[in-house]
C-alpha cells in the first residue's frame, strides 16, 4: 500500500468520524433533547432512538469508521502487514527495559472477543503493538492530535498530590500511560505490566528513545503480578478496568491492595460516571458497537462499595476533563478517577 | 485483501439490512475518491514544483469553450450515476 494513500484514507476516516462526533452525534442528542415526554430511563431513550432513522446513520457510522479503520482497504492491520519486515526491525527484542513471557497464559475474557474491532487483538499479532499505536492517535477525535494530553494530565493530577516512589502502572499497553510517569518523575522507580508482549516491546523501544532509566516493562497479569508484596506507593491503571469482566475487576483491586505499601495510593483512570440515561443509553451502544463486552458491566459496578469492603480508605470517584476545552455537545467517553488508600 | 475466514455476519443498524450494506459500498467509494484527490493534489504540486504546470492556471475557472465541453461530460456521468434510482429495465424479461 503506498503510504500517501494509506494516510489520506485515513485522514478521510478521521474528518468523517469528526462528522460523526459533533454533527451526527449533536443531532441524535437533539432528537433527545426535543422528545416529549422527556426521557427518564435508558427504556425510555430507547423509544426515542431506535425508531430514529438519525440514530441509525450514527449507530452505523460509529461501527464502521472504526471498522475500515481497521480492516479496510487502507486500513492499519494491512498497512502495517505490507511493512511486517521493516517494523519487526525496529522492534528490540533483547531490550533490558523490557521482559516477556511466553509461557504467561491469556485469559479467556481476553483472548474470545477482539476489543475495539482490531482483529487479533492487541496480542496475537507481533504487529500488534505498532497498530494499536497507530490506532490510538484517533481514538478521542474532539481532541484531535492532542491525545498524548490525556495521560499528561492524568500522571499531572497524580503528581499534583504527591510524588510517589514505587510506581506500578498495570496495562500499561505501548506504554502510553507510563511514559509521563518515567519521564516526570526521574527519581522513581516505575513498573508496568500487560498481557500483550507486542505492545510491551513498543513501549521499549519508545523508553530506549526516551533514554529511559528507570522503567521497566514487564509481560503479566494485572490481577496476579506476583510482583512482591507491599512494593509500590502508587498502583495506577488507564483504560484497563473496562476491559474487564467484574470478577477480574474485583481480583486487580485485590491484587493492587496486595502489592501497595500500608498507606499507599491506588488511582484507576477508565469509563465509569454517567450522568443520565442518554449518557447510559449511548455508552452501553458504543460498547456493543465497539466490542467492549465488559464496559456494561464496569460501568454498573458499584466500585466504591467493593472498594470499601476490600479494606480501601479516601474511596472517591470523580469525573476528568480530558482536555482543557471539552465541546459540551461532542461525543466523548465518560473519564472517571477512581482512587483509594490502602489502610495504614 | 485476501479471503479472510468468515466471522459471521456484521451487525445491523438500518431496517432493511440492504441499507447497511449498501453504505459501505458508498463510503468505501468516498474514501476511494478522497485518496484520488488527494493523489491529484500531489501530483499538481509536484508538475507544478517542476514548472510543468501553473497552480493558478489549474485551479482558474474555466473557460467558456472548457465550459461548454464539459457539458457533454457531465451529462454523461450524471446520467450514469442516477439513472439506477428510475429503476427500469434495460433487456427484456
Ligand atoms: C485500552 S488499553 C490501555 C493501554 C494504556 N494503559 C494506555 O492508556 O494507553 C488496555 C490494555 O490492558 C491490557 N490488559 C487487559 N487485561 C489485562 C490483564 N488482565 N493484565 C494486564 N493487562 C491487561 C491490554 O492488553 C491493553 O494493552
């Protein structure tokens, strides 16, 4: 594939899911908005909607721009296909930032159902790590090229409360989630785990760039690290929660209790407050559309009541502005903090 | 594309399920045109970094005789693009 049309293809996908954020999307909320009697129940807004010829341009565009941006004729999976020789090469497989595990076993939530409509997964494929990469600059378009901001102010806050010593960043993916921490934070010392050892070894060869010291990547399990007890100050997490069904959920919170230090903080950045059934009603299609099986179930979680019964102090879960000017009527994820003390 | 192995069928938003699919017939036609245009875009860019061509001489209105010779042109295309939507036959039976 030549790369000027592969990136004008894609640019054609992006401008068209910009459509899709602000007019399509601001039309169905219109449709909303207008009804009468107004919708209480996410019953309700479903009455509005699924007549709503509208909605189902919406429904169909949000499926499908992701669809081709994945699978299309100029799609990533076969973009990055046609390059698979010079990608592998820029790959470090002997990184020391880096350490994998073929041997770890892939759960079953995580292996029967590919999130996001990438087709393999973020882990089947040596590729993968590169695509998801790729992938990842157009995933919230009301931000445009500015993604890189939401994990910047994501690590800002944490930082803004404290400087933690011992960081765990658990699904950490290509590392996008970590790098502000190794980068702002030099004198700490950060781990970060993922099932996905093509997206590890990406996140290594950002950190070698980086002339990172004091990162390391690590191929296991969020909910069974093995990592040691006790050994970190700070466990954090972005967009890894809604990936998984509630039992694991339960289990990672466990597992971030077991390996934080007494007085320790826990801080979950992911897709969680809804402020009302259109809210609901949108989020839970998005899920099925995008085939996040679990961002339903998360998403009804009572997470502070689990939280409290594992023994967690300071439980808050608080909305996040992911950028600075979010467009009241765009489509946007619904960002929520979720933090906790582990008891002193 | 190669033949990947079926996964089953792809979800369903409109009423009649033609709709769907016939929407990705014609976005994957808008993506098709847009990597056209934008290869055009290159193309004059470079002509015109050559000095083959002028930049301000290919984006001027055209001229009458243009005008007028496009016409038949665009008739053409016109007439082939939404001749589908009067839904007649074209051989018997
Ligand atoms: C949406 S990505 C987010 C990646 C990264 N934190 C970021 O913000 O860019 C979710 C990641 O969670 C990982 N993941 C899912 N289940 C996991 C588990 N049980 N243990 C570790 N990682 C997991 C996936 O492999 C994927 O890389």
């Amino acid at each position: 594939m030549d790369e000027r049309a592969f990136s004008a293809g894609q640019a054609f996908l992006l401008s068209a899911k910009l459509f899709w954020t602000h007019k399509l999307f601001g039309a169905v909320k219109d449709e909303v908005r207008t009804a009468s009697p107004q919708p209480k129940t996410l019953a309700d807004v479903a009455k509005v909607l699924s007549p709503s010829t509208t909605y189902a341009y919406f429904e169909w565009f949000e499926r499908h721009l992701q669809k081709m941006k994945y699978s299309g004729r100029y799609g990533l999976v076969p973009h990055a296909d046609g390059l698979r020789r010079d990608l592998l090469a820029r790959l470090d497989v002997n990184s020391p930032l880096v350490q994998v595990d073929p041997a770890l076993p892939m759960p079953d939530y995580y292996t029967s159902v590919d999130v996001h409509q990438h087709p393999g997964g973020v882990w089947s494929d040596e590729l993968a790590g590169f695509v998801y990469e790729e992938g990842a600059r157009s995933t919230t378009p009301a931000m445009g090229v500015k993604h890189a901001d939401l994990h910047q102010r994501f690590t800002d806050l944490i930082v803004s409360e404290g400087k933690p010593k011992r960081i765990l960043d658990m699904g950490c993916g290509f590392g996008k989630s970590t790098r502000p921490f190794y980068r702002d934070l030099p004198e700490a010392e950060v781990t970060a785990v993922d099932l996905a050892a093509p997206c590890l070894n990406v996140a290594g060869v950002q950190a070698s760039q980086d002339q990172a010291r004091n990162v390391r990547f690590l191929q296991k399990n969020a909910y069974e690290t093995g990592l040691p007890a006790g050994s970190f100050d700070l466990v954090t997490s972005t967009m890894l929660l809604h990936e998984m069904p509630p039992e694991k959920i339960e289990a990672t919170m466990a597992e971030a209790a077991r390996v934080l230090a007494p007085g320790g903080r826990m801080v979950h950045l992911d897709f969680h407050m809804l402020p009302d059934a259109f809210a609901r009603f949108i989020h839970y299609g998005h899920a099925v559309r995008n085939n996040e099986v679990y961002m339903e179930p998360w998403a009804e979680m009572d997470i502070a009541a689990l939280l409290r019964k594992q023994g967690f102090t300071d439980v808050t879960i608080a909305p996040f502005a992911e950028a600075d000017n979010v467009p009241p009527d765009a489509w946007r994820f619904p960002w929520t903090v979720i933090s906790a003390t582990k008891a002193a | 594309m190669t033949d990947a192995p079926s996964l089953g069928p792809e979800q369903q938003f409109f009423a009649d399920p033609a709709l769907d699919r016939m929407m990705g017939v014609v976005m994957a036609m808008a993506q098709e045109l847009y990597v056209t245009r934008d290869r055009l875009r290159g193309l004059e860019t470079l002509l015109a970094e050559k000095g083959v061509v002028s930049t301000a001489a290919l984006d001027r209105a055209p001229t009458e005789a243009e005008a007028r010779a496009r016409q038949d042109d665009l008739k053409e295309f016109v007439g082939a693009l939404l001749t589908p939507l009067l839904a007649q036959k074209t051989s018997h039976g």
